[in-house]
C-alpha cells in the first residue's frame, strides 16, 4: 500500500477537508461531463471513509467502493449504510476481488495512481472494466499555484510533467478543472494544511494564504480500454 498519513492519522480533520474541496462541484460537472454514471456500475478505488459514495450513488445502478486500511472500511460501512445500492469492501488498487468486467466506471481520487510504479492497478482497473468502460482518475495539479507550489516543496521527489507523460503514453487524455477550497473558519483550514504538509511547508501554507479560501487544480486523467 502507499501511505496516506492525512487520512490514516486524522479521519475527523481529513473529514474536514473533503468538505471544503471543490466547493463549488467543479470536479463532479468535469466528471459527469465526460464519464456519466447514471444506471452504471461504479468503482471507486481507494474509497477511503467513503466520502464519494454518497454521490455516485444518487443515479448509478450500483457503486463499490474499495478500500484497503480496515478502520477506514468501518467508517465507509456506516456512512453509506442507508444506501442499498452502494456496499465497501477490504481490497486494493492491484487487486480489488471484483469479478472481470463488471465495472462500468472506475473512479480514482488523490489514490494510488500517482505515475511510475501504479501499472498493477492500471492492468486491475482494465480488467475489471467492461469494454469502453473509462478509468478516471483525478489528482491535484502539482504545477499550479499556490497548491502545487506547497505540495512540490512538501515532496520534492514528485515531477508533475513526468507523471503526466506517463499517463498519455498509456493513453490518458488529460483535462484541468480549476476549483476551489472553502472552509468556513480559519482554524479548519490551518489544521488541514498541517496534516497535508510537512510542518514547515504548513507554515508556509497557513502565512500565504489570507481568508477562507484556496484556489487547487485538479487534474482529471481519462481512459477508454
């Protein structure tokens, strides 16, 4: 597994931060757009808490969120509970024990997919998909300011250009989507910027910005197999 330290050691301040990203649902226009699920079978890999079930559950015939850290299958079980067409199971990106082509929509977001060293779970979502069912994968955009500034500094290693070369030649197109974190008090959103960065880039982060407001771009990566 690739660590996720935000939401592994903070659940109720990662909870905080799924509720201010893409405040204004630019990400979920971007997607619905190019990758409906309406009456489909979706995927989403590395659910987490679950957080995005809800949503895809509102039209898809079925949603399966996957999840490989048990505690947090605990929470997406209870957030989703009331919701007969969405289950969560214990898997990983590489191997999500759903069966061969039963997927219509595979959704991926900040999990796993990184670039170099994620073509297990590519080959997985492949197979799992039905033909000319798409993989989307969506990532922030680590060469717009003011996030991507932060988060180059916080994870020097990571190439943003280098990633996102490897995905066209695997044949991803690439779309940006401009959004928007709010947060509704100063103090939510210094404590989210401490877990997503080291604490001296946190600093920094919480210094440069003013009110209540960060502007991130995503990247939404799609294909077709």
């Amino acid at each position: 597994m690739i660590p996720s330290p935000n939401i592994w050691s903070w659940p109720e301040v990662y909870e905080q931060e799924n509720r201010a990203q893409d405040a204004d649902g630019a990400i979920w226009l971007a997607l619905h757009r190019l990758c409906p699920w309406d009456g489909a079978h979706v995927v989403d890999v590395g659910c987490g808490d679950g957080f995005h079930l809800p949503v895809f559950a509102r039209t898809a015939a079925s949603v399966t969120g996957v999840e490989p850290v048990g505690r947090l299958v605990v929470r997406a079980r209870q957030r989703v509970a009331g919701l007969p067409n969405t289950t969560v199971r214990i898997g990983h990106a590489q191997a999500t024990g759903l069966p061969a082509a039963s997927a219509d929509l595979v959704h991926a977001r900040t999990a796993y997919f990184f670039g170099p060293g994620c073509e297990p779970g590519l080959a997985e979502a492949d197979r799992i998909l039905r033909p000319g069912g798409p993989l989307a994968i969506v990532d922030l955009d680590g060469t717009a300011a003011p996030y991507g500034t932060w988060m180059r500094a916080a994870v020097p290693h990571f190439d943003p250009h280098a990633a996102r070369a490897f995905f066209e030649r695997r044949g991803f197109s690439t779309t940006m989507v401009d959004s928007v974190w709010r947060f509704d008090d100063r103090a939510t959103l210094e404590a989210v910027l401490r877990i997503e960065f080291s604490p001296e880039v946190a600093a920094r982060a919480v210094a440069e910005t003013i009110g209540l407001a960060i502007p991130v771009r995503y990247v939404l990566r799609l294909r077709r197999p």
